[in-house]
C-alpha cells in the first residue's frame, strides 16, 4: 500500500500540519447533527465548542452545515418515514433554516462568537465574477472575527445549480479561499485497509499520502448510515482539496472534543496530505466547480500535444463534436477510447466546431466568416485530468 504512509511518520505530519492551519473548513453532515426528534443539541453544543476553540486559538474557521431539511421535518412534525418530493424538501428547508441557525446562534453565543449565514447554490460559484464576490465576502466576515456558516440553498436548488452534496460544497469553499484544511466530521471513524464486520484483520488508515484508485476503493469498506454524501463523495472531496493544496481530515463527529484532540495530535481518523503539485486557482475552478456542457473527441496527435507538451486544443487536432454547447463553456477533451484527458473552455460552439473540426487554425476565417482564436481551447484554460 504505497499510498499509505507508517503511523510515527503520519504523526508528525500530520501535526505539523496541523499546527500551521490557520484557516480551516468544518463540514458537518445531517447524519451526526439530527436523530429522529430533529437536532441533536448534545452534537450541536460540542460541535460549537470545539469550534469556538480553533477560533479563540487565532485560526479562521468556517462551518459548512447540513441540517435545514431535517429541522424542518421536525418543526413541521412530518415523520421521518414519510417520503417527500423536490418542491416539499424546498419547502421543509424553507421552514428548517431559521431553526438550524437559531440553534447555532444561541450556541456560538455562549463562547461570545458572532456567525454569518451564506447560502449558496452552483451558479454562484460558476460564474467567475460571483465566484470571486463570495470569496470576498468571507474574507471580510473573517477580518470582522464572524464565523461564516454555509449551508447549500435548498430551497431554490433545483438539480441543475446543486453541489450534488456538502462535502463537494465544503471542497470547494476550502479551495476557495485558500484554506489550509478541510475538516469533514462524519458518523464514521475513517478508512480501514478491509471490511471490519468481515475482516478482523483489518486496520485503520491514519495518514494517506494520495489518493489513489486503491483508496477510492477502500470507501466500500465503509459501512454506515452516512446522508446523501456518503465515503465515496467524502473521498473525492478530499482529493479536490488536495489538489488545492489543502490537507483533508475524515473522523467521527460525534467524538467529544474532537478538534481539540486532532490539533493535539491524537491518531485519530483518517488524514489525507496535500498533493505535491498545486493547480492554479482559475485552473481549480475550471476543472471542479464548472459543470461539463459537452465533449470533443481528439485524435492521438492532439492527445500528445496536450498531455506532454503543454499546448492548446487547434482544432485540426479534432475528430468529433459531442453534445450542444456555447462559447466560453466548460467541455472534455476525450481521447479516441472516450477516456477524458482534459477539461478547457471553449472559444468557439460546438455548431462553429463541428464546421471547423480538422482545419488548420489558418482556414478558421475562410470557413466560418470570423476568427476570434486561433486555439479552440487555449492552454490556459485548459487543465488535464
């Protein structure tokens, strides 16, 4: 297991890094913050104070929360057992949100800490200026020594502007801002090298030094009643903040004093380091946050001029057009056996494309009436998988 790394070692990696955290993301999921008589006040209040701790520490922390649809549900007293559709999940968020942040109002203000509320759906994030203005905004509520709690705006999502889940959210929000970890605290105690209900022999992964295909694999070891998330999304969380340039942490929420006994060190859960190779932010943006609008497919020489030399997609290099999509939107650059090599933004449609595909960038003009690129997606904007 050469992704792993040995116990003594993981220890003082691990606390080297978190002793130089100054600015961390909390994420907490529906399945540890309510039970079946709606929140859970005992989780609440040692998740508040743990907390309250990293930011009296002099640390900058964010709390992403879960928690508004369940609060609903119990205010409204519409069992748990009772299946609801979209437009009643928008409206038992609706109901549930004023309940969730009166509850951690009240809680944060026994240690004195103000909090914010942000709600946010996709298309706050995908457009680069609103992207850049929710950045900014947290920014200002840390110099003002707010908590910012972000919670998905359910209430308005709809399948097209979600984050799929809260960790994918919390992810996202570390990158960011620039975090220096993210902390998902879940109703499990980490990974496991095998399935410990079947497996006795197996142990517990403390630090993962990249994740790898063998790790994301390791999630189906993981049994438990997780929400919508659930390890795999955990998983790949952490290999988004890991590209960022952030470590990840996955433990049990639940834990008394957890906070305080990761920064103190204890082994528990399991920690993921960040990737040796840190990709830009616009970059980081591109590839995570924008959803996919298309696919082109690229011939061998275009696949190598991409992969190995670092140069942008001519459309000579094109074979084939996949899906509608506009100028300026996120597409996949797909190798002959519909494997994605890369993810860019195109300059031109997909309409325009499939009149150029082929072409030396010379016969654009001539073809279509205008030129606005030579490059069908320009290096820049342009990040490999």
């Amino acid at each position: 297991m050469t992704f792993q790394i040995n116990k003594d070692d993981g220890l003082y990696l691990r606390q080297t890094l978190f002793d130089k955290a100054k600015r961390v993301v909390v994420k907490v999921g529906s399945a540890i913050l309510t039970g079946e008589k709606g929140m859970n006040q005992e989780v609440v209040d040692n998740l508040t104070r743990e907390i309250a701790f990293l930011h009296s520490s002099g640390r900058e922390v964010i709390l992403v929360s879960s928690g508004a649809v369940a609060a609903g549900r119990k205010k409204l007293a519409i069992d748990t057992s009772v299946k609801i559709d979209l437009k009643e999940k928008q409206a038992l968020a609706a109901v549930g949100q004023s309940t969730l942040m009166h509850v951690y109002d009240a809680s944060f203000a026994v240690y004195g800490k103000n909090i914010a509320q942000i709600l946010l759906t996709h298309s706050d994030l995908a457009n680069r200026d609103r992207y850049l203005n929710v950045r900014n905004t947290l920014l200002t509520l840390f110099r003002f020594g707010v908590i910012p709690i972000i919670n998905e705006n359910d209430t308005v999502s709809v399948e097209e502007l979600r984050f799929g889940d809260n960790d994918n959210l919390g992810a996202l929000i570390t990158n960011l801002i620039e975090a220096d970890m993210f902390i998902c605290l879940t109703d499990v105690r980490g990974l496991y090298s095998g399935n410990p209900l079947t497996e006795p022999e197996s142990r517990p992964i403390y630090t993962v030094a990249e994740i790898t295909q063998e790790v994301e694999a390791m999630a189906g070891n993981v049994k438990s009643a997780l929400g919508t998330g659930g390890m795999q999304s955990k998983i790949r969380a952490a290999k988004i903040v890991s590209s960022g340039g952030g470590s990840s942490f996955i433990g049990p929420g639940r834990e008394p004093y957890v906070l305080q006994k990761l920064f103190s060190g204890e082994m528990i859960g399991t920690f993921f380091l960040p990737s040796r190779e840190k990709i830009q932010s616009r970059k980081h943006w591109i590839v995570n946050v924008l959803k996919s609008k298309g696919a082109v497919i690229i011939d061998d020489g275009a696949q190598m001029a991409i992969s190995m030399h670092g140069k942008s997609l001519l459309p000579s290099g094109i074979l084939e057009v996949c899906e509608d999509f506009g100028v300026g939107e996120s597409i996949r650059c797909l190798n002959r056996r519909n494997e994605c090599i890369a993810v860019g933004l195109t300059n031109y449609s997909s309409d325009h494309i499939d009149k150029i595909k082929g072409l030396h960038s010379a016969d654009i003009f001539n073809t279509l009436g205008f030129k606005d690129s030579d490059e069908v997606i320009h290096r820049d904007n342009l990040v490999l998988i």
